[in-house]
C-alpha cells in the first residue's frame, strides 16, 4: 500500500475538490502550519454538541433513533406528509447513487456547477448536457439545479423550479435540486410546497453545521424513490454520531439564527478584503464569496504559500472562491497575504 | 413523517437483523430496562479511544488521513502489496454496492449465512443459489462465502477458498469472502496469501474494535475492482471519527490479543449457561455462540421479557444465536432469565 504502487487513488476520490490540506501540504511544503481552509463552503462555525452518549459508538444505529433523525430533519426543512426524509452519509453518497437508482438517457445540469452529478451520471454513460437557463432543461430524463449554486450562488426562484418540475414529470421526468447551501437563506428552499411526484431535493448537514467530518445529508424525495433510497443504504445508513449530533442541531432555531446573523457579518467583512484586494465579486452565498481577478493563479500560489487554501477552477482560470473566514487571526492573515495589512497599519497610525 | 405515513419503513431497513432495541421496547414493552443486547455479533468489549481531535469534526477528512487509515488497516490484516484496501461507512454499505459495480447473472452463496448478501444481489435481477460446500459455487459468476460464517461459526479452510478461486477465475469469475468474524481467529483469513485476481474480501472495523455505530469497514480487493470501489464511495467516504479512532486502533495488536482471551473466558462461561439451560451448541465464534433448542420461541420470549434480546432466525426457527456476554451483571441477569439462579445460590450455599 505504499503511495508508488497506486497512482490512481488520487484521481479517483480526491480531484478537484475543496478541503485537501494534505495535497496543499504536500504541494506547498514550505507554507507556515496550520493552514487556514478557505476551499471549501463549510461553515467556520462548529454546532457545539457537548459529550456524546458511549452507546452511539458501541451500539448499532437503532431504527428508532434513526427514525428521530429524520423526523427532526423533517421538521427543520419543513418538509411535507406525502414525502420522504432519508439519511445518509453526506449527500455525496446520495449523488454517488442516484444514477445507479434512477437510469436516464438524457440528464441536463444548470451549471457551471458542482462537479460531482457530472461525474457520478457520466459513470452510467448517460448523455449530459450543461444548460444555462432551466427552461432548457425540461426535455431530460433528469434535471440536476444546485439552488442556490455553488460557486456562483445564482439562486432560481421556486416557481420556476416547480413549472420545470412539472414540465419534467409530465413526460415521466425529475427534477433534483441539491440545496446544499440554502440553509442560511430563508424561503429559498423549495421543500415544503414541493409536489407530490418529480421533484427530489438533497440537503447537507456538514456545511450548515460546519461538521462536514461527521458525513451527514438527506434526501427529500417521492415516497417510491425514497424507498429505492433506503434499501440502497441499508439499515444502519449514518454513524451513531450523526444521529445524536444531527437529531438534536437540526431542532436548534436559535443557534441557526445566531450564526445567520454571524456570517452576515463576516461576509460584509470578507466583501471589504477581497475588494480592496482588487478582486471583482461574481457571486455566493453565505458561506463562501465567487471572485474574479486577471491574476488568480498567481494570487491562489501566493496565499497557498502564506499557508491559505482556496478553490480555483480548472475551466474558470480567473475565478477564485473564498470560504466565510471568522473575525481575528484569520482575517488578518488573509489581509496580510493579499498586502493588505500595511495599508490598514497606516491607516491605523 | 409520522409512522402510519410510512409503513414501508421497517420492512425495507431494519427487518431481519440484531440490534434493534427500539423495535424489541415495542415488542415487550414490560421489560425491564436498561435492555441487556445479546442480538448482535459485536464485540462487548470497546476499544478505548480517548479524546478525538475536534478537527475530525470540523474538518472535511483529509485524503493523506483516509490513506494512513487503508495504511493501517493494510498493515493489520496482512494485505500484499498487489491489493488495493477500501475504507467505506461499513462492510454493509460495500455488500450495498456490490452488486451495481459487479454484474452478474449467476450468484452463488454458502448458506445458510447472513441475509444482507442474498437481499442486496436480488434486488438487480441476479438468480441466487445457496449451495451447502464451497464446490459447488465453481459455476456461478460470484461466489459468496462467510468466514468463519455467521450464524453457525463454520470455517472453510483457506486451500479450499483459494481452489475456488482459482476455479471462479477461469471463467471469469469472482470469489468474495466476508472476513467479518475472523479478527478473533489468527490464521484464519485468506488475506495473506490473496491472489492478484479472482477474490476480494469484506472485513468489519466496528464488530471487532465493539464500535459498530462508528460505521466503518474495509474492502481489499484487485487494483481494478478497488478503483471502481473508490469511485462509488466518492471523496469522503467515511467520518473524521472513524479515521482518528480506525488508524489508531488498528496498529494496536496488544488490545487485541488482550481481547482475544478475555473473549475465550467469556464465551466458556456462556457455554457453560446455555448447556445448563438445555441449549445444543451448534457453533459460533469468538463473538457469538449459536445454539439449538426445542422451546426456541418460548426462550426467546422469556429472555426478552426479562430485558434481553437474542437473535432468532425466521428459516430456522429452532435456532438461537447469543452474543458473548461480559462477566458480572449482565452474566447474573442471563442466568436468572433462563431460571439457573436457585442452582446455582443452591451449589454456592
């Protein structure tokens, strides 16, 4: 198992994605530790769950307390009688099974978005096709939109999603809208008017409770795909700790207000860095900022080696995302990193 | 989400198996509780873990992290250098996939064993044959054998899996070996002397270290099987957690030779319970003992009145597996169920 002897371990699991510090590591060995990780779209904010009972590592996940989990995420994400919550463990491991649970011939993507749907229905040799608008989606077998985007945060109002959905349905068609980052967006969420048939909705727990090491999503879905869902994951689909954890933040308003007000906050702040660094806004949402600059990758190199992560694009060479960074040391280093911290001390004195 | 909503529940993820006291507090709402859990084959002794770096939270794991736990569980169970090892959120989410990135028409399984394999390959189409000696799968596209096998504890002899191999590879074949129970029994596992091709093998983390809610199981398979593995798991395919607690203990041979003979004590205890009682023994493992008696259904009844789940089997309804019960309390309280107290108050008196 030596690193040599299996060149494609990285190419297979890790291309491509945010939170890599051990690739950072390895490519920058000179940069001061620990990094600070603006690559991913996680919340710097941590839920504070406290102690966790013994029983969640030393029983097998009970049905009972599985079926608490979904219940309060039912309630978090509003979600209606007719439909069904299913855990899993994150919702990557949902978008690496749907194409195996729902074949199509003809899946279209609003994108430029998330790579992975691509990646995982490219595997079953469907044939993609990445739109810009979602009108142009409605003759698939499956329709794939991040609401809101990531990277970009385009947010597509609900109505449109619901007549695409019906388009959809209407020739024996889905809708899958991934809301991965629609927690901290109230009313962008289209669960709980969603109909009966047409339309699933992923959502993740990590980001929005920036606990991604914990492996927890959900699918919202028609009963029959829910049940294709669930005998895919199999009985004990999540760890103990995610239903302890999950089944008590997934109730907890208040906190989720506190840290809503936090980021808002925080972004103004970030808005303020990367600005008077020179780099023009796209887009975002609450937990990451989409910038663009001539000289991003000299930039990326140039904060990657002052020890800070970011999320470049191999097909956006001047796109740049930034990750929620909390007030403090973080905000300083980065200021620091992009030559910002003379002009404050001067500013200051 | 209420229950009445959702009947299929229950029956898609959680029938048939132990370790569900939710549906056993239903079942026998009387009994006393805490509910003393013989129903599974999980080690009653938890690997002592410590403090986790709060990192395995917070953070999305770290591909050099994932590797240094496939590291360790290479290291651990003997794996040669020609084989790939899979780390995944328990072998049963690798028994979920198999079948989707195995085709096959022809599956054949050594029976009578656990029920999760027949299930998950049934459900694409595959014809099924449970064949009593490990010969008579030569034929099959995929050969399932569980050794040492769950629930009677049989052990096929490596020579004879390595034949059938052989045999299965000939034709194209492919030989998988559940290795779930074989942590306990030195010698027992194929792994060290795995060929390039034609076998892969499942081993179970959670089982063994008697942390099954951590979800966490490993497959060790052919490059080219591995790489298809590592793709359906996706970049993340297990928790922080499990790769903080995995690496760790994995490496430590020392807990599980202590283990291993405090188990040897405890399960001649419980022999010595279960043949008081008039139980036949059958077999089992280190983990579980697997007994015959004519009043199954009245026992098991009376254990769970008294707060004690076993594991009975619908297709054989004489059987009764107990898993193996620490001394003290929970040794007094078996005994007192199954009416060996007097006896033994009158010998010790």
């Amino acid at each position: 198992m030596d690193e040599a002897s299996c060149p494609e371990w990285s190419l297979a699991s890790q291309a491509e994605h945010g939170g890599d510090l051990s690739a950072a590591r390895l490519a920058y060995p000179q940069a001061p530790s620990p990094w600070l990780d603006l690559s991913t779209g996680v919340n710097p904010y941590s839920y504070p769950f406290g102690e966790l009972p013994p029983a969640c590592w030393t029983k097998l996940p009970d049905s009972g307390e599985l079926q608490a989990l979904e219940a309060a995420a039912a309630v978090a994400y509003g979600v209606p009688a007719h439909a069904q919550v299913v855990a899993a463990p994150g919702s990557q491991a949902i978008i690496n099974w749907l194409p195996r649970l729902l074949p199509a011939r003809r899946v279209g993507i609003l994108g430029f978005t998330y790579s992975e749907f691509a990646r995982s229905w490219a595997a079953t040799g469907a044939k993609l096709t990445i739109a810009a608008e979602p009108a142009a989606l409605r003759d698939h077998d499956i329709a794939i939109v991040v609401n809101p985007n990531n990277p970009d945060g385009r947010l597509v109002a609900a109505q449109d999603l619901y007549a695409l959905a019906a388009a959809l349905v209407a020739h024996g068609g889905l809708l899958i809208v991934d809301e991965a980052f629609a927690d901290f967006l109230p009313g962008a969420s289209i669960v709980p008017e969603m109909p009966a048939s047409g339309i699933m909705v992923l959502r993740s727990f990590g980001k929005t409770y920036g606990l991604p090491g914990l492996r927890l999503g959900f699918a919202i879905a028609p009963a029959e795909i829910g049940l294709r869902l669930r005998a895919a994951f199999g009985p004990w689909p999540v760890s103990g700790a995610a239903i302890a954890i999950g089944s008590r933040a997934l109730l907890d308003d208040q906190w989720i207000a506190m840290i809503r007000n936090r980021l808002r906050s925080n972004g103004a702040a970030l808005d303020k860095i990367l600005a008077a660094a020179g780099f023009v806004m796209i887009g975002g949402t609450k937990l990451f900022r989409l910038v663009r600059h001539d000289a991003v990758q000299l930039l990326y190199q140039r904060l990657a080696q002052a020890g800070i992560l970011t999320r470049r694009f191999e097909a956006k060479p001047d796109w740049l995302r930034f990750g929620i960074v909390a007030p403090g040391a973080g905000q300083t280093r980065l200021r620091a990193a992009l030559g910002l911290i003379g002009d404050q001390n001067h500013n200051g004195g």
